[in-house]
C-alpha cells in the first residue's frame, strides 16, 4: 500500500508539473504574440524638412499636436523620423532616401523643396505635404480635387493672397513705385507665384525687380542691387533657402532701412517687419488627418488637396520704429498679432 501511495503521489506531481509548464508555454506564446501586435501597431513616419528644425518647431509641435488629437502617442503607437536639410537643399535627396529605406509608412515634406526629392525618391509610399505653393504646377499632383499618385496634403496656393501682400506693402508706404522681389527661382512654385506678384504689382502702378537667392552671399548682392534700383519697399516670396537666413535677412533690411513684406511669421519674429501668410502650425496640424487616413488604408489618389483656411498678419513694431516706418493705424487695427 505505501508503494502505491508514493506511486500515486509521483503521478499526481508529474501531471501538475506537466499543467504547469502547459501554463508557461502558453504565456510564453501569447507574450511573443502580444509583442509582435505591438510592434505591428508601432507606426513610422518620415518626417523630410528643407530648413532646420529650430525654425521649424512651431509647425512640429503642431504636427505632434494633430497627431496626439487623433489618438497618436509617441514612442507607443507611433515613431517620427525627423530629416532636415538646414538649408542646404543638395541634402534632400540623400535624406529621401534614407527614409525610403527605413520603410517607414508615410513621408510627411515641410515645404515643396522637401517634396520633390521625396517624390523622386519613392512612387510607392504615401508623401503628406504639410505646405505647398502650387502642387499642380510643380507636377506635384494631377489636380487639387483628385491628386492621383502617391502625394496629397495641403496647399496655400491662393491667389488673392498675393495681391493683399502687395497692397498692405502699398498701405504702409503709401509712395511706393519700386518693389525688390526676393525668390529662388528654382524652387517649386516659385516661378507661379512671381507671374502672381507681377500682376498685382501692375495693377498699382509699382515696378518691380527680382533677385534670385540661392546663398548668402547672393542675399548681400540683392540688398545692394535693391539699393541701386531705388526700391521703396520690398517683398520676399516663400523659399526654404531664405527662410534660413531670416536673421540676416531683418539685418540687412535694418542696415538699409528697407520695409518687407514676408511670406512667413518666423521672419517677423526673427526681427522682419511684417508679414501676411497662412497659420503654418495650422497646417501642419491638419497634415496629420491625412497621415491618419493614410495608415488607415486610404489612398492618397483619393484624397482631395485642401487649402489654407486661417491666415495672419504679424507686425513688428520695433522694426517700424528702427527703420523709421510709421503702421498707418487701420493697418495696426486689421494685425493678428503685434510684436513690440
């Protein structure tokens, strides 16, 4: 009898050891599962920038702000690889590709300077424009309304938006005759919007001049030039490679007491005397709905190009008084912001 009670003993520890490790390897099996659901739900976006990401932080934040509303959380289910040429354009394509082999799921461009190179560097995965001049004439997308391809996100092609900077350029100097246009000519969209410029332009009776700026150095050259043209006022056309000089650039129309009119608010910030524009961190807000739709399985063939729907006009106060400009009051009155 005690033999069969040890035996009975022994089977009945071995059955339970048998349970126990059936419970292991099943924990083992849904942990290993379970990681691998994790890993499938981590999503990766390139995010491709022509400027530096200093100049950029608004616009980010306000991308990571759209992101966190839809639900996105850093580090958990969503991962950003951040690209930024600082201004030196010959980088982007390097860094499209870079992205292009990391496999992320979709590429985010910060301006059309980045989106170029992304769209040379990949015709398969989704590119998200968080911010282009002209989409359709940069052969960015077939049409606003169906942009067909692998790109879409937003565009701030609007063509009163020329003419009004052109006119508070006029409200604020109201002698004005000559205006220096400063551009780079091969950025996308750029040729676009200096045909827009020049209409408006005509349509007050101010002649204009333009100067191509792909350096610093070509900056220094344009403020003379301006000089020498006896330019009353000048105006700056959006352009990834100037935006990187916005510091130099206020200098400069300081030392040669020239009022500007600027595409972007950073400029005005950086010490520029105003600007009128859309709310970029709007924008790149909104870019991250289509970054959602997208890793949701839509198509960007499918989703319609939208346009700016907040625009600003920043003034700077103590840049008026350094070179000299008094703001005509109704102008103060229609500013957004006023920086004094």
């Amino acid at each position: 009898m005690n033999a069969v009670s040890k035996n009975s003993r022994n089977l009945k520890s071995a059955i339970q050891n048998r349970k126990w490790a059936g419970i292991s390897v099943i924990a083992f099996v849904l942990a290993v599962v379970g990681a691998h659901a994790d890993a499938q739900q981590m999503r990766k976006v390139g995010f491709l920038g022509a400027a530096d990401a200093s100049a950029n932080a608004a616009r980010v934040e306000g991308f990571r702000q759209g992101l966190r509303d839809l639900g996105y959380i850093e580090g958990k289910n969503i991962f950003i690889e951040y690209r930024w040429a600082e201004g030196k354009s010959d980088r982007l394509p390097a860094l499209a590709a870079e992205l292009v082999r990391m496999k992320v799921d979709v590429v985010v461009t910060a301006g059309p300077a980045a989106t170029r190179p992304a769209k040379q560097a990949t015709k398969t995965i989704p590119i998200i424009m968080a911010q282009d001049n002209d989409p359709v004439a940069s052969g960015f997308v077939a049409s606003l309304a169906r942009p067909g391809g692998n790109i879409t996100g937003l565009s701030v092609l609007f063509p009163e938006m020329t003419g009004k900077r052109v006119e508070l350029v006029k409200d604020i100097v109201p002698k004005l005759s000559r205006m220096t246009v400063i551009g780079t000519l091969d950025q996308p969209g750029t040729a676009e919007t200096l045909k827009e410029t020049q209409v408006a332009a005509r349509s007050f009776g101010v002649e204009i001049q333009l100067a191509d700026v792909k350096n610093s150095k070509a900056l220094d050259a344009a403020f003379q030039t301006a000089r020498k043209f006896h330019a009353d006022a000048g105006l700056v056309l959006s352009s990834a490679v100037i935006f990187s000089y916005r510091t130099q650039i206020a200098r400069l129309a300081a030392d040669h007491r020239l009022p500007i009119m600027f595409p972007q608010s950073e400029y005005v910030e950086d010490g520029g005397l105003i600007s009128y524009a859309p709310n970029y961190p709007d924008l790149f807000r909104r870019a991250a709905t289509y970054v959602d739709k997208i890793l949701k399985g839509a198509k960007p063939a499918d989703l319609p190009v939208e346009q700016p729907t907040k625009f600003e006009l920043v003034i700077n106060l103590n840049t008026a008084k350094q070179i000299g400009l008094t703001i005509p009051p109704n102008v103060l009155a229609r500013a957004d912001r006023v920086i004094k």
